[in-house]
C-alpha cells in the first residue's frame, strides 16, 4: 500500500479513471455491434446509419486515448469496406 499521500491520491484516481473508462469501452462495443449486425443483415441503410453514429464516438474514444487512434482509424476502414460492398 502506498504511503506517500500523492501516490494515495494517484491509486483513488486511477479507481475512478479505471471505472469511467470500462463504462466508455462498453459503450464503443455496443456501436461496433450495431454496425455489425447490420452488415450482418446485409442492411445496408442501417448499416450507415450505424457506420455515422460510431465514427464520433471512436474519435471521441481515440482523442481520450481509450483506443489507439491507428486502431481507431483501422477498425473505420474496414467497417466502410465492408458497408460498400453491400449490395
């Protein structure tokens, strides 16, 4: 256990910032599965409306440095590839 009083104070942080962040990637995955099911479906207006909701929300999970923003950029490139080669 810490002694020094900043380092206390880091691990109350860290307990907070930890609890916060499961809440954010919980709530990313719940738009990556929307657009999956989507392309899923093969429902290609669902899926854009989908692909438009998440692409702010990764950004926003990239600028708060919850995802990496090469994965970020990663995982958009190929949910459109994907949602363009619907029919």
């Amino acid at each position: 256990m810490a002694n020094i009083r900043s380092a206390k104070k880091r691990t109350r942080q860290t307990v907070r910032r930890t609890a916060v962040n499961r809440v954010r990637e919980s709530q990313l995955r719940t738009y990556l599965r929307k657009v999956e099911e989507a392309i899923a479906a093969g429902n290609k207006t669902a899926a854009t409306a989908a692909f438009r909701a998440v692409q702010p929300e990764l950004m926003r999970g990239a600028h708060r440095k919850i995802l990496h923003r090469n994965a970020v950029a990663r995982k958009l490139s190929r949910l459109s590839v994907r949602i363009k080669k619907l029919s």
